[in-house]
C-alpha cells in the first residue's frame, strides 16, 4: 500500500469507531472517533475531561491515530491489505497485542510487540491474502473470548468481517497492479486487458465484498459473513490464475506468428 493510503485506512476506520460514547462497560471511558480519554491526555491535552472529548476535532483524532498506531507499527512498509488489517486490529486492542500477533503468525519471537526491520521482511516475503485471513481470524477468536463480548460481540463480529474484506480487496488490487508495472509490453507481447481484470479477480472480490456488506446490512450472523468473504477470496485466485494463464497462450502464439511473418 503507498503511505497515501493511510487517508482510506482511516476513513474505513472512523467508519467504525463513529463519534463520541461513554459506555459504563468500555473500559477506554469517555472515547470520540475512538481516541480514549487517556491517549487524547497524552497527546493532545492532558488534564482534558469529558467535556473536552465530546469537543475533539476530527484532525486531532487523526494526528493520534497515525503517530500512535499508523507509524507506530510501520503501517507504511506493509504489504497491501496486511497494513490495513493490524493498523484497525492495534486500534480495537492495542498495538502491544496487534504487534505480538504479527509477529507470531511470521514465526518470529512474540516476547517483543515491535514491528521491526525483520518484521517488515517477513511481511513482504509472506503470501499477503493468508496473512489477512490468519490476522483476523485470531482476532476474532481472541474478541470471542473477553468477557464484554456479550455486550460488545455482534458490533464487533461485523467490524472484523469488514476488515478482512477490504484488506482482502486491497492484497487483490495489489496483485493485479505488480505484473503490468514490472514488465512493459513489447514487441510481439498481448498486452493485458484491462476488462479481462475487471471481469475476473477484481470483479469476484468487488463481489464479493458487496455480497458481504449486503449480508452485514440485513443482520446476517458474522460467521457467514465470514464464509461469503472467504468464498469470494478463493475464486478471485482461481479466476486470477486462469486469466494468467490465458494471457501466456495468446502471447506465446502472438509470438510464435511474429516469428513466422521474420522467417
């Protein structure tokens, strides 16, 4: 993802987050475009009170949002999808347990949350998609098992299933960028279709995610929602390879034409 993408990782977020609350059961307290009375005492204002926080302007919640969490977990050196994905899970649970995630599911050392040089390595050289799914997946599970997740679950089932399916179309929209910015066309080379993209990879995980939005939108229990976002991965990588594939029979006898016209 280019570090321009952190204004669509935050507003995706905001999404979630909303505006100000003060639920007895949330621990964070008094909590606006989901800063918490504590971190706006760290950085914005430190004897700041309830009142102040019903008042937080939206660019002060984003100045936070980046230092604390964006920067923090060098958001900006990830994989496409993989950013989005532990920038909203440090949000949700903190970049201590976000980090030690990250960390473990690379098989690196969980004993430090810091996203490092090796961190950043292991991200890059990892399959992005399974990455995501793995992020929240744990994610989920370890919601699952708080003790407000009664209070708290069903808004929170359906946060962690939007967030895969959007890292998901992130790490698809990536794939299918890198190949036509490697390699320009030349001679007797088919160049690649643009509405061949749209009409495999790319369409089946739109679909997908509007199959998922629509299906969060009616109340559907998050598990299929879940189902509906994974389903729509594993087609948009079959549907991937068979377009590659595609594309290297039409150039090999492209090729192989233009060497019988030289002949």
């Amino acid at each position: 993802m280019a570090a321009s993408s952190y204004d669509e990782a935050l507003r995706r977020l905001l999404v979630h987050e909303g505006g100000y609350s003060n639920h007895p059961s949330d621990p964070g307290g008094p909590t606006n475009f989901g800063i918490t009375i504590f971190d706006y005492r760290k950085y914005t204002m430190p004897d700041a009170a309830a009142a102040d926080m019903r008042a937080m302007k939206v660019d002060e919640a984003k100045a936070i949002y980046r230092a604390k969490y964006w920067d923090a977990q060098r958001c900006g050196e990830l994989p496409a999808g993989v950013d989005f994905a532990i920038f909203d899970y440090g949000v949700n649970s903190g970049i201590g347990r976000s980090g030690k995630v990250l960390r473990r599911l690379l098989g690196l050392s969980d004993a430090s949350s810091v996203v490092n040089d090796e961190v950043v390595r292991a991200a890059r050289a990892a399959d992005a998609r399974r990455l995501i799914v793995d992020i929240c997946d744990e994610r989920l599970r370890f919601l699952h098992a708080l003790k407000t997740w009664p209070v708290f679950g069903a808004g929170w089932g359906r946060r962690v299933a939007e967030v895969k399916a959007a890292a998901l179309a992130m790490a698809a929209g990536a794939a299918r960028s890198e190949p036509a910015a490697a390699n320009a066309p030349g001679r007797g080379v088919v160049p690649l279709e643009k509405t061949a993209q749209r009409g495999t990879a790319g369409g089946i995980v739109v679909a997908g995610a509007a199959a998922a939005s629509q299906a969060h939108q009616t109340g559907a229990r998050p598990v299929l929602i879940i189902v509906i976002v994974v389903a729509a991965a594993v087609l948009a990588a079959g549907g991937w390879l068979f377009w590659r594939w595609r594309q290297r029979r039409r150039q090999e006898t492209s090729a192989s034409v233009q060497m019988e016209k030289t002949t």
